[in-house]
C-alpha cells in the first residue's frame, strides 16, 4: 500500500509541476513577469514566481517535501500557506489568468483582498 501511494504522490507532484511550467507560460503571454524552473528531468521539484506588479510577488514552491505559497509586498511576507491550501490559493491565480485581468501600472493586492475569488 506504502508503495502505491508514493508512486501516486510523484504523479501528482509531476503533473503539478508540469501546470506551474504551463501557468508561467501564459503568464508571460498575458505580460506578467512570470517563471518555473525545475532541477533535473524527473519533474519532482519546481519554483514557481510571478509578479502582480511592482513589488507584488507571489512563490510556489513544491517538492516531494511539501508545497508552499508565499505572497509578498514590499518584501513583506503577507500570507504563506501549505498543502492543500497553498493550492487553493494556486487557483485563485489560475482565475486570473482565465478571466485574463491585465497588470496595471498599480495593481491592487487582488489575492489579499479577495477580490478574485
């Protein structure tokens, strides 16, 4: 059983990393400053980063030792989440991208405050 459910948690980390690569892409389709690296080829790792705005950074980091979602301004940590609430979180980004709101010259906090939901 032990067995089965690690091989399930690489594939989820691999595919998880495989969207990041795909949302960075988008991102900086859309003009955001947006990146995923990853070391290697086995697709077990990833840094995800994209800027909202000037100062305005969001990181998502995942591994096979967790995943976490750090929100900066200013270089203040504003909100830092793990596991499943740090992909929720990936989410609420994802709906930026689908309902392609463009960066502005001075974006407002949109994930702090809520206003994409």
């Amino acid at each position: 059983m032990f067995i089965r459910l690690a091989e399930q948690h690489r594939k989820f980390v691999r595919d998880l990393v495989m969207n990041l690569q795909a949302l960075a892409i988008v991102l900086e389709r859309r003009g955001y400053l947006a990146s995923c690296y990853t070391c290697g080829g086995q697709m077990n790792s990833a840094s995800f980063m994209v800027s909202l705005g000037e100062n305005h950074l969001i990181r998502f980091l995942v591994s096979d030792y967790g995943i976490t979602w750090t929100e900066m301004r200013d270089e203040r940590e504003l909100m830092k989440l793990e596991g499943a609430e740090a992909i929720s979180q990936l989410q609420e980004l994802a709906q930026l991208v689908k309902y392609q709101i463009k960066p502005g010259p001075e974006p407002s906090n949109m994930l702090a405050e809520g206003v994409v939901s």
